[in-house]
C-alpha cells in the first residue's frame, strides 16, 4: 500500500508540475479586451479553471501522503536458513 501511496503522491506532484507548466505557456488569460466578447471565455472563467486544477493536484497530494504515513507495512520478514 505504501508503494501505491507513493505513486499517488507523485503523480500529484506531476499534476502541480504540469498546471504551472501549462498555465505559464499555453493557457494564460485573454487581454482584458477579450472578456468583452460574446462567446469568449471570462476571467470568472479561468479563476474556476485554475482553482479545479489546484484542488485536484492538492487531494492527490493528500491522499498519497495520507496512504505512505499511515499505511503498516504487511510484509512478512522470513529469515529461512
């Protein structure tokens, strides 16, 4: 369980990764005078975008960080000669 706790948090900190990657050179805000058109995406818009993005990466974080610190390890050492 650790090791899949382990993945969950780093795909989590993949996630973080990736949204400043791509919100830094793809998908930054329209010019102000944008907003004005019909059709186009709002500042409201872009906030809720860029809010859903951080609330994912935060509950992979926490759920992977959760799964490694309060899993108990259930292998079995033998030492079998």
């Amino acid at each position: 369980m650790k090791t899949f706790g382990l993945s969950v948090l780093i795909l989590g900190l993949l996630h973080v990764f990736y949204s400043i990657i791509v919100g830094m050179a793809f998908d930054t805000p329209f010019p102000r005078r944008y907003y004005a058109i019909p059709g186009h995406e709002t500042q409201t818009d872009y906030i809720q975008r860029q809010k859903k993005r951080l609330t994912i990466s935060g509950l992979l974080i926490a759920t992977g960080f959760v799964l490694v610190v309060f899993s108990k390890d259930t292998k079995k050492h033998s030492f079998e000669a």
